[in-house]
C-alpha cells in the first residue's frame, strides 16, 4: 500500500482520514439566536384574575403573540427560543375572554423570571479572574525617579518634560512654521 505524505494525508498507514485534517470540520458556523413572542413569568400569571379587561390583561402579560377573527375571546401567548448549543424553549399560554372580561386561563407551568434567567447563562467557562490591584512592591517598582536626584542641567528643563512614567525628551516631529 503505498500512502502520500502530505497535507490532506498522514504519513502513517492512514490513521487519520481526510475529512479529520480539514479545517473546515474544526469550526462550527455561528447561528443566531431566534427569540419570538412574549415571555409570560410566573409573577405574570399570578397577577391575572377572571373578570379582568382586555386592556387589564394586556397591561399584566402585554400584547399577544396570536389573536383570530375566527375565536375572538382567546388570546395565545407564545414564547420560543432557539440557541445554539442548548435545547430549545417553548411555553403557551392562553387567556379566554367572555365579552370584554376575562373568563380564564391556562397554559404551560410557566417558570419565574428568575428561573428562567437561570437557563440563559451560556456554557462559556471563564477562567480565573486576576487580581487587578498592584501590590507595594509593584507600584514601587514603576516609580518614577524623583527630579532631584537628576543633572543641575536636567532640572532646567524639568518643566518641559511631560508627566509619565520617562522622562526621555524627544524632538519635535515638526519644526515650527515661522
């Protein structure tokens, strides 16, 4: 068996196909998350009460996702979300109405906010966090000499170099137009 040492092959005696050495097969496409409708919480749902107005509801649960001229009395709050990496979300819920007054309401067992909040974290481990205070020893370290200690000639011009951390003088980029 005779095996070509190269690129999109291994020297070995075909330990690694083709399709494994493709650096296409490394990167995953990013897609987009797909929210639709409106989240209805627990604490939502809790504040509802029959013999509520439509406008009652509406200002508790917000507009919903579906309303029909065919049932007229019912309003459907859907929520989806689709991320990728993580299984997706689906709840619905539905409000029924008697006139202009809420009659019921039923749906899925909604979660809080704060469990749904929950879900949303994304499975991005982040390492250690640094210390982002420098010690004595390290502000110490960057001091900047004190002027006294420079040259008698250093101490004329002291008042010309800009504060920092040198104290190196440069030369104008330009010299000035007279």
């Amino acid at each position: 068996m005779v095996v070509a040492c190269g690129v999109l092959a291994s020297c070995s005696s075909g330990t690694m196909s083709r399709s494994s050495v493709n650096p296409v097969n490394w990167i995953t496409p990013y897609k987009v998350d797909v929210i639709q409708g409106n989240f209805v919480s627990r604490e939502q749902v809790g504040q509802l009460q029959a013999g509520m107005t439509r406008d009652q509801v509406k200002a508790v649960l917000g507009t919903p996702l579906m309303t029909s001229l065919f049932h007229a009395d019912r309003w459907d709050y859907v929520f989806t979300l689709k991320r990728q990496g993580v299984e997706p979300q689906a709840f619905k819920y539905t409000v029924f109405f008697k006139g202009d007054q809420l009659e019921r309401f039923s749906g899925d067992n909604m979660p809080s906010e704060a469990e749904f909040i929950s879900t949303l974290s994304n499975k991005r481990v982040l390492g250690k966090v640094p210390v982002l205070q420098a010690t004595d020893e390290q502000l110490k370290a960057v001091e900047k000499p004190s002027v006294s200690s420079a040259s008698p000639g250093a101490q004329a011009d002291a008042g010309n170099v800009p504060a920092g951390p040198s104290t190196t003088v440069y030369p104008p980029l330009e010299s000035p137009k007279q």
